[in-house]
C-alpha cells in the first residue's frame, strides 16, 4: 500500500472523527424540548435501523465497491449532522438519527474491507491492526480537540457544533473520492495463496445478494469464527453498557465544578450552565486523548499478543477491574478512561483477526453480518442493563457486567482453542 494511501487514509479517519457534538448532544436534546424518554427512543431507532440495514449496505459495498460505499456514507453523515443542527422537534430528530445510522452502515463494514483489501492486493495484510489502529488513534486524537472546540462552540449555540461538525465531515468526502480501489486480480492471487475460500475467489463474478447472504452465513458459522464472535460480542457489548454510565455518573463527579475564573458560572445556555458544558467537554476531551495514546500502540499490541491472544487476556483482566468498580467507586473515572482505551483497542484487533479468516469476495457483507450479530446481541443487554441500573444503580450495574464478563471468558471453549 502506497505512503499516500495510507496518508489519505489516515486524512479521512482525521476529519470523520471531528465530531464537535458529542460532549453535548444530550444537552442539546433537552434545551429543543425532547424528554429523556425521547433521547432514549431515539437511541434505540437509531440501534434498530442499523440492524435492518447493515446486511443490505453491506452486499450494496461489495457490489458498487468499497470506495462509492464509503463516498455515500460520508456524505450522508454530513447530512445527517447538518438535519440535527435545524431539527426543533422529535419527528424532525428521528429522521436524521435514521438518516445518520444509515450512514454509519455504509461505513462500518466497507471502511475495514477497503483498507484490508488494499493491503492485501500488495501481500501486506498483516500491517491492517497497525494502521487501522494508528487511523483510529489519530481520530481520537482529533475527535478530542473537537471535544474541546465543541463545549467551548456550545456555550454561544448549543446548535453550533453540529453545524461544525457537518463542515468537518465534508471534508473528507474529497478525501474519500481519491482512495485507490484495490486490483481484483492482485486480490485474487492473494486469496489463492493463502488457501482462501474457493467458492469466492471470483471477482470478475459479481456476486447475487442471496449468494452473498449465504456465503457471509457460513464463515459466520465456522466453529472457530462463531465462538471468537461470541466471546468479543459480549466484550463489546458490556463495553458499550458500561459506556452509557460515564455521563451520569461524570456528571456527579464534576457536580460543583465550575470556570468561575472565566466569569462564566452561572449563566446558561439552552437551560444548561455554561461551566458544566466547559467541564464536560473537557473530560469528554480527556478520554479521547488517552484513548487515542493506547490506541497508538495498537500494532505493538498485535505482534506481542495477536488478536487472539488480546481476547484471551483482555475480557477476564478488563471483568475484574469492571467488578472491583463497587467495592472503590471513586475509581470510576479512571475506569472510564480505561474503558475507552480497551474499546478503541479492541475495535481494530477484532477487524483484524475476522478479516484474516474472511476472503475478498463478499468481505463488505461478511463484516457488515457481523455488525448486524453485533446489534442483535447487544439490544438485550442494554434492556437488561438499564433496567438493572434504575434499581440498583450504574456502579452496582458495571460490576455485575464485569463478573458477567469474566465468567463467558472463562467458559468459552473458544478462549482455551489452540488458534
């Protein structure tokens, strides 16, 4: 993969990632009159309809190619921030989380099987964890100065970051529409070589949608693969319910937190006070920069472990520290910070060890599958998650998650296989 492929990749992991809202899109939310019984249906159509379309924008990359996939999502996310900006009611706000999740799926799978793919034309596949993980680490990077530039933009408008960060994200639409698409006959030839699935080693052929439905169920299904799925699925998933704890139970951390040095406590914007919206913009900041530090070292990671020997120590380690969580809580922002590092880590580690067991041809909607298992698996433990923390509370809630943890890791067969 040519220096300028990987910087234009690199580029566009940079501006995706220059989200100025996330630190307030809860607050901006309230102040346009949504309930928190709005913010949680809009959380959860948002889930839905990447579920319904991961599997259809998947076929759709392998079919139109990874680049017009990637071009069509980016767009669309830039849309999707752009609608949020001008939305005033529920409605308004529904349409542009589907807008955005489509977006997201038209992405998610495509983004990895473009890079894979590219690597792998010029037999250099193994460097995917390095550089998706640097990618990754200089989008923290980035999405942390966005962080910072978003609570300070919020202050004036609480509007204003989404406009932002609808600028941001067309930028890399031009960055997007110089990517390489990787030659069929290199791809090809590297499948051959490696002994990859013969029935899908054609990519003059294209590929029916039904076909490549049946093709993504099949390595989905492999013994070793299915139990690799599931073990790093529940890791995801206790991750992304312990990941909905951080704002509230932040927010109790830095209650009295003020700015009063700038002469900002006490005024507001949208009903929110200014310094509050400073101070999570800051810590939000904070996470994405030592996220973005681990996540740097990812490609150190994986030549020292392997990503399979990442999801045989990682689950177990991160379940304890998650299960002490109740016993100290005011180690639960320094958790917090771990729990990002461990995401950001783990993303790129798993990507790694599904696309060396995945060929080219239907990659897109193999990994778009996954996504989908994903989201299948994950839906009943947030139900379950939340409803567990109205009753006995978040720190309680990730606890038990991370007992729940350690004991899937320590019982699944496929942690004790020799892979």
């Amino acid at each position: 993969m040519s220096r300028s492929a990987v910087l234009r990749y690199y580029v566009y992991e940079a501006t995706r990632n220059a989200h100025l809202s996330g630190p307030i899109w809860v607050v901006f939310l309230l102040s346009r009159g949504v309930s928190y019984t709005g913010v949680g249906l809009l959380d959860a159509v948002f889930s839905v309809t990447i579920v319904l379309a991961e599997a259809p924008t998947g076929y759709l990359g392998d079919r139109l190619g990874r680049r017009r996939s990637l071009l069509i999502g980016t767009v669309g996310a830039s849309l999707g921030s752009l609608a949020f900006a001008f939305g005033s009611s529920l409605p308004t706000f529904l349409a542009a989380y589907v807008l955005l999740a489509v977006a997201r799926t038209f992405t998610s799978g495509s983004d990895e099987a473009w890079l894979y793919d590219t690597l792998r034309a010029e037999t250099d596949s193994d460097q995917f964890a390095r550089i998706r993980g640097r990618g990754k680490s200089i989008g923290l990077a980035v999405s942390a100065v966005a962080a910072l530039a978003g609570g300070l933009l919020g202050t004036v408008n609480l509007a204003w970051p989404w406009l932002a960060s609808a600028a941001t994200t067309a930028l890399a639409v031009p960055v997007v529409a110089t990517f390489p698409e990787p030659d069929p006959e290199a791809l090809d030839d590297a499948d051959a070589g490696s002994g990859g699935d013969d029935t899908a080693s054609d990519s003059d052929d294209p590929l029916g949608p039904l076909a490549a439905l049946r093709i993504a169920r099949g390595r989905l299904l492999a013994g070793g693969l299915c139990g690799f799925l599931l073990l790093s699925g529940v890791f995801t998933a206790v991750m992304g319910v312990v990941g909905f704890f951080v704002q509230p139970v932040t927010r109790d951390a830095l209650a009295g937190t003020t700015v009063d040095s700038f002469g900002l406590a006490g005024v507001t914007v949208g009903g929110f006070t200014v310094d509050g919206i400073v101070a999570l913009g800051v810590v939000f900041a904070a996470f994405r920069l030592v996220a973005a530090a681990v996540t740097a070292r990812t490609g150190w990671i994986e030549e020292r472990l392997g990503a399979a020997g990442w999801f045989r120590l990682a689950p177990t380690g991160f379940g304890v520290v998650l299960a002490g969580v109740v016993a100290v809580p005011v180690a639960a922002v320094p958790v917090f910070f771990l729990l990002r590092a461990v995401r950001s880590v783990t993303a790129p580690l798993r990507g790694q060890y599904v696309n060396d067991r995945t060929p080219s041809v239907g990659r897109a909607t193999t990994l778009s599958a996954v996504s989908v298992f994903d989201g299948v698996l994950v839906a009943p433990f947030e139900l379950v998650g939340g409803r567990v923390a109205d009753a006995i509370g978040p720190l309680a809630t990730t606890s038990l998650l991370g007992g729940l943890l350690v004991s899937v890791a320590l019982v699944s067969p496929w942690t004790y296989r020799d892979d």
